[in-house]
C-alpha cells in the first residue's frame, strides 16, 4: 500500500502534469536517464521526435538504442566524466539528417542525485546551436574579407569604439601621416579640426548610419577635407564603429574650378556678366538702406578692332588679359570688376564719400590703361573710353545704370577717346533720337522713301560734262 494520501497523490500528478507541459514547450530537447543502466526514464516531446519515439515508446530504452551506437561511442567520454566529477558537463557535437543536412547541437549532462547525494541518473538538456554557428561562421568570414578589404582598397577605414580608435589601414595612415601605433588607442576627436568637432561629436552620440562631409588633420597640422561613410558592425566579436574616410580634396577642387568657371570670365578671370550683375545688384541695395553713393564705369577700348584685325586675337587676347590686370592693380579690394565681353570692361565703385573720389579713380584708370602694351613683340598705345554713371543720381535699377554709363561712353568717344563722360539726361535723349532714326532710315529703305538724283558737273572752260554728283534725298512722311 502506499505511504501517501489521496491529496498527496493529486498533487504529485499535478506537479508530474506541470512539469511535462513545461519540459514540451521549452526550446530545448530533455531527457532523463539513469546513472547505471543508461535507460531512459523520461524525454519531452521534442527529444523523443528527435530521434523517432513517441514520449512513451522511448522510456526504458538504452541510450545506444536511440541515439545509436556510434553516437553512443562519441559521447562515453562526457558520461564517464560527469560519472567521474559528478559536475554538470558541456559539450557539443553534429546529428546528421536523412536528408543530407546536419545540425549543431550543444548539450548539458547534469547529474541527478537523491537526497543522500547518491548519482541516480543524469538530465540531458540539448539545445539546436547550428543558426548560431552559421552566424559566427558568417561573420569570421564576413571579418576575414573585411581584413581583405581594409588591405585592398586606396580609401582610409578606422575602427572605433565609443570614440577610441581600435584599428586603421595603411591607407588611413598615408591620408593623416600618422603611423598606425601612434593612432591606436586615440580619440578620434583628436584628429578632427576644432570647428568640425561638434558636428562630428553629434554624429557620434547618435550613431547614425550615414554619409557626411568634414574636415580632418595631417599630422603636419594642415587641413583635410574628407566624406565619411559612417557603419555600425560587429567585428572580433565587438560592437564597433567604422567609418570610410574619402580624401575629397581633388573633388572640391574640380567643383570650385566648375564654380570659378561659371561666374568668371575664362580669359580675363574678371567677374562675368551674370555675376558683376548679381554682386552689383546686391551693393546697389545695400547703398539704398545705407543712403549710400555709388560709380559704375563703362569702359570701352578705342581702335581694339585694329589691334584683331591687324594682329590677330591672340595679340588681342593677350592686350585684354594685360589691360584687366591694370584695372585690377589701379582699384580697391572692395571695387567689382568685370568684363562683358570683347574690349568693354565694367567697373562698381563703392565707398564714395564725393564725385571727386570718381575723379580720382578715372584718372588712375587712364593713367594705367593709356600705357603701352607690349605684343607681338612691338609696343601698342592702347586707350580707353570712359562713361560714368551715379547711384542713384542716373538710376535706381542695374539695367538702367548699365544703360546710361553705357550711353556716357559713347559721348566720351564722340568727344575724342581717351577720356571719360559723366551720364546726363540729354545725352540719354541724344541716344533716343539717334535710335529713333536709325529705325526710321530702316523703314524707309523697305518702303522706297529715298530717290536717287544725279547732278551734272561740267567744266566751266569749255562746257564739257566731266561728271555727275548723285544725292540721296529721304522724304519722310512727317519730316518732308
């Protein structure tokens, strides 16, 4: 008869039923076996499944009747151990599938004892490690063509973690002048230039995954431009920061000579129409809040067309090239130069206390231009013409500006070259007219306004005819 109660016994079945629904929904195999006869006394669903029991059919076999007896062989040695130790043993060993596939499989011998610390048998716990195992093979090999790229690639790489440098290539090294000894164990804030430091730092808090640009420091002291590509990956077992380092200095440099070419006259590297208009127009409103005078000078080579035709452009390229490098040398730092193309020049003076200080300037102006030029081996006078217009005296608008210094030169040639002419309101109506009838002449050619009359000359001795003076008379429909 049994020694236990009815509510006894309930209670160990409940416990028995509990620790069965537990043992099948843990993520592990478990068995129990006993320490002299190796027979099974229990396995959870999965370790039976495992091996082709059901969880009744397989208590009461022997150990190498189940897992068999080649796999029994392997695993003596853990068994005697714990036999031996009576300590948890570990070990790990491969169970080939049917179907060609193998598992990774580590397993836990405890030792069961009773309450006299007398072995009665051992629990065997395994658990499936092959995902595991295929990770950390992945990732050995995803490290081992890391190294292979760090060696391979011209591009800097560094390794950091929370900010100290943990490893660099040789690339990286010849990028910074620093040798790899003198870079490992240091901060990477270190070889940041100082204004860069808190957009790196920032970065770095976040651990963002990203593409930026910076600047970096040789070890001579002198600046890097860089792009950092920033990852987050585990290597050596390790949770570590890499980051690309890409010398980008040849880029920007290509950029700025993009961006050069794109505001800058290509012979004369003065500023181009599109640019001196936009600068201009910027000082122009400036001067307006500030109540403030400006000049622009319109200047024109006289006879540069000679200098071409008689020379060739390349002379005359090379008189343009010296005649900008006056102009430049004869102004201010503050003052916008710039040419329209050909021989036409425009000059933006700024900080003009009174018009004598453009007088002073245009003087200069000539002075400078009116010298010489040496080319195709001979000396060319070459001269200017100059027209002045006054912010905001002779307009509020760049194109109107542009217009009356442009008008003011013109009468600065009629007067005789090689000299300058202030914009005034008359001459904006002499250069109306003047417009107005060149396109009044076109008119009339199209509608036949002209006759053509022959006049006789004839010698006054003799009466011969000697020849005929032709006139061209235009009768305008409102003129006569």
């Amino acid at each position: 008869m049994s020694d236990l109660s009815a509510p006894d016994l309930k209670r160990q079945a409940l416990d028995a039923a509990r620790f069965r629904m537990l043992a099948d929904h843990v993520p592990a195999w478990i068995a129990l076996y006993g320490a002299l006869d190796h027979r099974c006394l229990f396995a959870n669903r999965g370790y039976a499944e495992a091996f082709g029991f059901t969880q009744e059919s397989i208590v009461g076999k022997h150990f190498s009747e189940i897992v068999g007896a080649e796999a029994f062989e392997q695993v003596r040695g853990p068994v005697e151990e714990l036999v031996r130790e009576l300590k948890p043993v570990v070990y790990e060993r491969r169970l080939a599938h049917p179907n060609g596939d193998e598992s990774c499989l580590e397993i836990h011998l405890i030792p069961q004892f009773d309450d006299q610390g007398v072995l009665l048998g051992s629990w065997v716990l395994v658990y499936d490690i092959t995902r595991h195992r295929v990770a950390e093979r992945r990732l050995r090999e995803s490290e081992a063509r890391l190294d292979k790229f760090m060696q391979a690639t011209v591009e800097g790489i560094l390794f950091h973690r929370d900010g100290v440098m943990t490893d660099v290539n040789a690339p990286l090294c010849a990028l910074t002048g620093w040798p790899r000894h003198e870079l490992i164990g240091k901060q990477v804030m270190d070889f940041v230039a100082q204004d860069e430091v808190p957009k790196v730092r920032e970065v770095m808090r976040l651990g963002q995954e990203l593409r930026y640009e910076t600047v970096i420091l040789h070890r001579d002291g002198s600046r890097i431009p860089v792009e950092l590509i920033m990852r987050t990956l585990e290597r050596d077992n390790e949770r570590l920061r890499m980051a690309v380092v890409r010398d980008i200095r040849d880029r920007l440099a290509s950029e700025a000579r993009i961006q050069h070419l794109a505001h800058h006259d290509g012979l004369t590297g003065l500023l181009n129409r599109t640019a001196f208009m936009e600068r201009m127009g910027r000082l122009m409103r400036r001067a307006e809040r500030k109540g403030e005078m400006l000049a622009l000078l319109f200047i024109d080579l006289d006879n540069f067309k000679r200098v071409n035709d008689s020379l060739g452009h390349l002379e005359g390229d090379q008189v343009l090239t010296t005649v900008s490098e006056r102009l430049i040398g004869a102004l201010r730092d503050s003052d916008l130069v710039g040419r329209f193309g050909g021989d036409e020049f425009v000059v933006l003076l700024s900080d003009l206390a009174s018009r004598e200080d453009i007088l002073v300037v245009l003087e200069a102006l000539l002075s400078v231009v009116e010298v010489p030029v040496k080319a195709d081996g001979r000396a060319l006078s070459v001269t200017p013409s100059i027209g002045v217009a006054v912010f905001p005296d002779h307009g509020r608008h760049a194109d109107e500006l542009i217009q009356h210094a442009d008008t003011a030169m013109y009468r600065a040639k009629a007067r005789g070259r090689a000299t300058y002419q202030f914009f005034e309101p008359a001459l904006a109506a002499t250069a109306y007219a003047d417009l107005v009838l060149e396109a009044e002449l076109a008119q009339g050619l199209t509608r036949n306004e002209f006759e053509l009359f022959f006049q006789p000359q004839v010698e006054a001795t003799t009466g011969q005819l000697s020849g005929a003076e032709a006139l061209l008379r235009w009768r305008h429909p409102q003129r006569g």
